[in-house]
C-alpha cells in the first residue's frame, strides 16, 4: 500500500512543470464607460427642482420669417375707379315753362315732360387717397371721391311753335308761331355731380406684425349740385353763361372723428374705416331764364342748418412687387337736409336725404 502511494505521488510531482505552464493570451475587454445622464428639460431627461432664486426663460418656439411692419412706408397713394349709385327725388311729371311775352300768350310755351324722373341713379367716378406717415404712431391722409353730372337728357316739346336758339347756353330760346297743331321738339338735360373730400390726422392705438387700429379727426367737406337746363350738355366755358337753368346746390363743412382698422394676410390685406362728421350745410334753389317762369312754381332760396355725414368704406387687396398692390373697395356715404330739384315741388321743406354707395377697382403704391 506504502509503494502505492510513493508511485502516485512520483507522477504528480513529475507532471507537474506541465500543468504549472501559463494559458495562451486572452483578447483584452475595454473598461465600459457609464453613460452621461441627459441633459435637464431634454426629452426623458430629468426635471431639477425648481430654484426660486433663478430666472427661467421659457423655452424658444419654432423659428418663423417675419413679416415687415405694416405702415413702415413713409408715402401711401391709391387711386381707384368708382361706379356710384346716389339715391333721386323726381321731378314733376310736366313742366311749362311760359314766359309772358311769348306772342301775346297765344303759344303755349316750352313743355319738359319728366314723368316725374330724378338724375340718372348710377354714376361714373373716382377717388384718390394720400397718406403721409409722421412719426412711428402718427401721420395724416387726405382723399377725395367724386361724381361728375351724371347726365340724363330729355326731349321737351313746344306746341304751335318753332324752339329756336343760337347758343342754349347764352340766349334765351326763341319761339317762332307755327299754324295749329304743329309743334317742335328741344332738348333738356338734367344732371348731378357730387364731390367729398377731407383731411385727417391718424394715430395709431394698436400695432402688431398683421394688425392696427387707427383714431382719427379731421376736417370733411361734401358738395352736391341738381340741374336742369336747356339744350344739350354744355362744355366748361359756355357754363358760366348759362341763363336758362334751375338748380338745386348743397354744401356741408364739418368736422369729423372715426377708427379705422387694418389686417394683414401674407400678400393679402383689407382695411376698414367708420367716419362720421357734424357740421352746417348750406342749401341753395335758384332758376334763371325760362326756368322763372316754370308751372308748377318751384321754392326757391335756401338755408343753413347742421347735418351729419357718415361714411364707411372698405376694401380687399393683393400685393405684388413689394410695394405696389391692386384692391377692390365699397364705400358708403350718407347726407341729410340736402336739396335736390324735386324737393323744390314737393311739400316736404325743400330738402331730403342723399344716400351714395360706391364700388370700386384700383391700384395702391406704397413708398
């Protein structure tokens, strides 16, 4: 049994330098690097707690082009067609115009038959607009909007006698006897003009990127004039000579206060204004020539009396080219106590109200 052992012990300690040799080299693993934490207020990141004695600053919003600030420009003009409807008070069906010394009363005289019509309702026209800025909140406008003698002509007739006159304008008509039942013809015409304008300072409450308000006072002026004249529609110089004519005028100086507000879509923007405007108008009936002695006899003179006169009017347009830009507009106006020429034969006092709405196309520069 003692040899056993020896034996066993032998080969233990004789194989022994082979087990003590060192393994073949292992690959070396890197050192693995702990994450960093993410960064407060990152997505899934941690939250601090809150630091009374910091200022925090909300975090910054998606990136946007902004627009250029509306009314930078230090010039604004606009000019526009206009197609104009004005309210009318009718004539009387007929008029006689029956001068004394028309042979004797044996002719009858000039007869205009109306049948009781006014000037004509629609009208072609214009209107300008300047704006001029002052100051980062301040500037003034001025406009105009006018109706040239919207004209409708009528066709009058004379019984038993021949309409003659070498300038309707300047010489009263002359009328020759016919036998009778015979009779000539002779023209009339009939028209309106009608002009607003008035000048204002701005100044401006509320201004933003896309949007404004503006207060506004200022001054407002508004002229009408009826007439009825013989002969045709005649030119400038032969105006002021005119002796056979019956008109009907309205004038109105007041001052005015209004807002108006402004918004901007891209390319596309609109503006809106309310006005409204106290002061006097005057009133003016005067007949000349023939018209002296018209059947039914009109009321003559006129008066002053205050009046108001709102107006509002609005408008869509497209820029292009950066300062330029087209627009479509309506605008509405309205007048009390005004004379038409039909009110100088009714009963209502000699005075009306005048409704003028408007559309317009035109073009906008701004620089």
């Amino acid at each position: 049994m003692r040899t056993r052992w020896l034996a066993a012990w032998a080969a233990l300690l004789g194989g022994g330098p082979a087990f003590a040799q060192p393994p073949a080299e292992l690959p070396l693993i890197p050192v693995p690097i702990p994450e960093a934490p993410p960064a407060p207020f990152a997505p899934g990141g941690p939250v601090p707690p809150y630091d009374h004695g910091h200022l925090y600053l909300p975090e910054p919003g998606p990136e946007f082009e902004r627009r250029q600030p509306m009314l930078d420009e230090l010039w604004r003009v606009s000019a526009a067609a206009q197609l104009g409807w004005l309210s009318t008070r009718g004539l009387p069906g007929t008029l006689r115009l029956t001068p004394p010394d028309v042979f004797g009363r044996t002719v009858a005289g000039l007869n205009i038959p109306t049948d009781g019509r006014g000037t004509d309702s629609f009208q072609g026209g214009l209107s300008l607009d300047v704006g001029r800025r002052l100051g980062e909140r301040s500037g003034v406008d001025a406009s105009l909007f006018l109706l040239p003698e919207g004209v409708r002509r009528l066709q009058g007739y004379a019984p038993g006698a021949l309409v003659y006159s070498p300038d309707w304008t300047r010489d009263a008509p002359v009328l020759v006897a016919l036998p009778p039942g015979l009779g000539t013809t002779f023209p009339a015409t009939l028209s309106t003009t009608f002009v607003g304008a008035d000048v204002n300072y701005r100044y401006t409450l509320l201004r933003a990127e896309t949007a404004r308000v503006d207060v506004l006072a200022g001054y407002r002026f508004a002229y009408l004039t009826d007439e009825l004249y013989l002969g045709d529609r005649p030119d400038d110089s032969g105006r002021a000579y005119q002796i056979n004519r019956l008109q009907a005028e309205t004038t109105f100086h007041g001052g005015q206060v209004g807002v108006a507000v402004g918004l901007d879509y891209g390319a596309w923007y609109t503006d809106g204004v309310a006005k409204i405007a106290y002061g006097t108008v005057t009133t003016d009936t005067s007949a000349s020539g023939a018209f002296g002695f018209a059947s039914p006899r009109p009321r003559l003179g006129g008066g002053s009396s205050g009046a108001v006169l709102p107006t509002v009017g609005w408008k869509v347009g497209v820029r292009f080219g950066g300062s330029g830009s087209v627009f479509a507009s309506y605008s509405f106006q309205y007048l009390d106590r005004v004379a038409r020429l039909g009110d100088a034969f009714c009963g209502c006092g000699g005075t009306s109200d005048l409704w003028v709405n408007a559309l317009g196309l035109g073009m906008e520069l701004r620089f």
